[in-house]
C-alpha cells in the first residue's frame, strides 16, 4: 500500500508541476502580450503627437476626431462610452475642436435633443494626416506578414476589445 501512496504522491506533484509550468506559460504569454501592446501605442500615439502638438491638441482631442471622422453623426453618449471619460472632459475637449472648426455639432435627425458630431472638411483633413502616419507604420510594419498571419493577428486584437465596442469596428468582422 505504501508504494500505491508514494506513486499516486508522485503523480500529483508531477501534475502540479506541469499546472505550475503551464500558468507560467499563461502569464508569460499574457506579459509578451500586454508589453507588445503597450509598446506599439506608444509608438503609434508619438506618431500622432507630432502633428497635434503643432495645433496645442493632445491625445483626447486625436481621440474624439477619429471617432468623428469615421463615425459621422456620433452622439455625446455614444463618445463617452467608447473612451469612458466624463461628460465634463468630453465637453471641453469638444467645444475646443469646435471653436477650432474641426468638428460641428447638429441635432439628430430624428431626436432634434440629439446632439450629433461631424467632422468639417478641416477636421477630415487633419485626420487624414494624422491617420497617414500612422498607416505608413503600420504597412511598413506589415509588409512581410503572409495573409494568413495578418488574419490571426487582426482576429487576435478583435478579441482584445470590449464586446459593446466591437459594433463600431466597422473594417474589421470575424469570419
């Protein structure tokens, strides 16, 4: 009975072992993981820091005109669940981008209470610049990768964001 004990001993350490091994493994992975991403924000915020220092903007101002700009008719309420920030910071970041003729606020077209935010032809232009720098990292970045690899990596980051988020991802839809 004793060598049963011993084995079955033996079995359950090489079991935890191999449990410990495989959650370093996990969190290993979870670490390369997260530091990538942290790594290429930075570099692609930089990108955009560069043209926006040149107008006093900052990352909250580049945020709120991306989603304008490719979300025409974006609603306040739709903008503060996206980037989870207050009303008071949205609104002061907004009435800045508007008094400098980037984006135009409307009513709805359904609910005049609506208050719905567009891009003027400025503002376009001006994500358009920031949008080509960052495009221009991205393709260089990207050329090599086979499709099939591009694939996985896209469906990779489209499992990163939040479920209530993914509806505006308009590019970009699993298979």
């Amino acid at each position: 009975m004793a060598a049963k004990q011993k084995k079955s001993v033996a079995a359950a350490n090489t079991a935890s072992a191999a449990t410990a091994a495989m959650m370093a493994d996990v969190e290993q992975d979870s670490r390369r993981t997260l530091e990538l991403v942290f790594y290429v924000h930075m570099e692609m915020a930089h990108l955009a820091d560069r043209v926006l220092s040149q107008y006093d903007m900052g990352r909250a101002h580049h945020r709120v005109l991306y989603l304008t700009a490719h979300n025409p008719g974006i609603t306040v309420n739709e903008i503060l669940s996206i980037l989870r920030i207050t009303n008071q910071a949205l609104s002061r970041t907004l009435n800045q981008l508007m008094r400098m003729d980037l984006i135009e606020q409307r009513p709805g077209k359904t609910d005049r209470r609506h208050r719905c935010h567009y891009c003027t032809p400025k503002g376009l232009q001006l994500d358009r610049r920031l949008t080509k720098l960052q495009f221009e990292h991205i393709e260089t970045s990207l050329r090599h990768l086979p499709r099939k690899q591009l694939e996985t990596f896209w469906a990779v980051l489209y499992e990163m964001v939040r479920d209530q988020d993914k509806p505006w991802i308009s590019v970009y839809q699993p298979e």
